[in-house]
C-alpha cells in the first residue's frame, strides 16, 4: 500500500504519494476523485446544465502568489528600489520576470548626501532581481513632499559631495576590514573572486 507524506501539499491539490520498494504501483489503478478547497471552488464560474466544453480551471486567489507574481500589483506604477549599493531609484515599473529583474521607464536615481538631495536622469533602467534590497509603490499625492532636513541642491554639487563621502566611506570600510582580518575574521567578498 502506498503511504501518504505528511500534509504539506497545496489546498485543493492531491497530496505526494510516496512508493516504497515491493508497494503496489498507485497509478496502476483508476484515478479517484479529490475533494476541492471550498474556497477554489466558490471562484469557479457556475456551468449551466447540459454546456458542451471542458470543465473549467479553478483560478488560485491573488494572496497564493509569494513570489515575483506579487510584482504583477506594481507593473505601470511609480516606485522606489533601493540596491544593494545603496543607489536609490525611481521610476515606473514597466515589465519584470520570475526572477525578479525590473524594467523601469523614467527612472531618476536619486541622491541624498549633508542635508541635500537630487535627482540624475537614467531613462530606462534594467535592475538585476539578486540586487534589489527594498521596493515600494509611491504615493503620488506626497510624491512632491520633500521631508524637512532636505532640500533640493544643484545636481553638480550634490554628485561631487557625495562622491567625495563614498571615497571616505571606502576608506573606513578599508581600515575596518584590515583590522577584522587581524582578529581573524574573513571580508565581505573574502572568499570570492569579484569580476
């Protein structure tokens, strides 16, 4: 007899069957009807009697999506990524795939450095999926609210200044990881050939 795994299979599908050596081959015999999640069943649409065609597919419910699906909500809509680096962009989603790569339209990344902050034009922006950290749809009633520390510098100045903050903040990091390898502590790439 073939024995059943624990419960961990998906709503309204068959659980996996496990075969064991010398257990009777379960697909040798007729399929036995599986009792569907009442929840896909009020989805279905209701057949009327009698209607030629196949049974229609039961349709899983928007909250089932835990993957790149969930980004179907935010095609064409305004948003924020922030990369691993650190660089902050903004723009509309125009198309993404299930690895969660963005294709942004009007993207502007967006930098903040000593109480200024401004924006450089990309255009159109591919974004690896492993280099996203956050995301998140804009508000476009406050898309125009600058919060108070902030304002809106020369797009020059605001670059040089932070340019000149990475440089130190390179720097820093240098000195950190030197005396972490003195303690016996690996880097962040220690281990990996960076191209």
């Amino acid at each position: 007899m073939a024995n059943r795994l624990p419960s961990t299979h998906a709503p309204g599908f068959p659980p996996a069957i496990l075969i064991r050596p010398g257990d009777p081959n379960p697909f040798d015999q007729p399929p036995q009807q599986h009792k569907m999640n009442p929840m896909m069943m009020q989805q279905q649409p209701q057949q009327h009697q009698g209607s030629p065609g196949p049974p229609s597919v039961p349709q899983l419910p928007p909250q089932m999506f835990t993957t790149a699906a969930q980004l179907l909500d935010l095609t064409d809509k305004k948003l924020m990524v922030v990369l691993r680096d650190g660089r902050k962009l903004i723009g509309v989603l125009r198309s993404w795939d299930q690895f969660g790569n963005l294709v942004m339209q009007d993207t502007a990344e967006r930098l903040f450095v000593q109480g200024l902050y401004a924006d450089i034009e990309r255009g159109l922006f591919l974004v690896r999926g492993e280099n996203i950290t956050l995301l998140g749809e804009i508000d476009l009633d406050k898309d125009d609210y600058v919060p108070e520390p902030y304002q809106l510098g020369p797009v020059e100045k605001v670059f040089a200044l932070k340019k000149a903050e990475d440089a130190e903040r390179k720097i820093a990091d240098k000195r950190k990881h030197k005396r972490l390898a003195a303690e016996g502590f690996e880097g962040e790439h220690a281990g990996e050939a960076i191209l």
